[in-house]
C-alpha cells in the first residue's frame, strides 16, 4: 500500500485501513511500518495504521504478507483500503483504494 500527501499542506490524524478476508492469514512480517493495531472480526482482519501528520508530498508504503488457509480456485477480490483524517469539529475525509483481484 502506499499512502501519499499530494497537497502542499501537512495532513493530520490519519489511519490507514485495511482488511485480510477469510481465507487468508496474516503473516507478521511486514516492511518498513508496522502496523499500529490488528483487529479481529467475524469475516476479517483490519489492519490499522495510524499517523499523527504526513508531511506535504510526503509517501508512505506499507506491505505486509498473507497466506491462504485453503487452496483457492478462480478469481479472489481483495477488498479496498480505506483513508480516514478526523480533524477536530469536522466530519472525517474518507478515502478508498481500488479493490484488487487475484
């Protein structure tokens, strides 16, 4: 996942989520940041990354590694990312990435 700044202001208070469906597994090795929390859920993991300010243009990338319980036969959409800054007495900027199919 990469998150980037395109503005020229810095962007405060965001979460970054993302969700390992069933059948998968999440692995704990991940790339340069870990994430913040990981939560369980009947049908899914939502892995949490959170960020106090992202500086202007400033990137972030985020992997981490899944594994899958069963064989999977056919096509698997992984389902989108979500972007959420809270920004104190405003309603929250949600943002969502493309889902992806394998």
């Amino acid at each position: 996942l990469a998150l980037k700044n395109k503005t020229g202001k810095a962007q405060k208070n965001i979460t970054l989520e993302d969700h390992v469906p069933v059948p998968f597994l999440l692995s704990r090795e991940f790339g340069t940041i870990s994430p913040t929390a990981i939560k369980k859920q009947k049908d899914k993991l939502v892995v949490l990354w959170k960020f106090d300010e992202l500086l202007p243009h400033e990137e972030r990338v985020l992997s981490y590694k899944i594994k899958s319980k069963l064989q999977v036969e056919g096509e698997l959409i992984i389902p989108a990312a979500r972007v959420i800054q809270k920004t104190k007495g405003e309603k929250p900027v949600e943002i969502y990435s493309k889902t992806k199919q394998l």
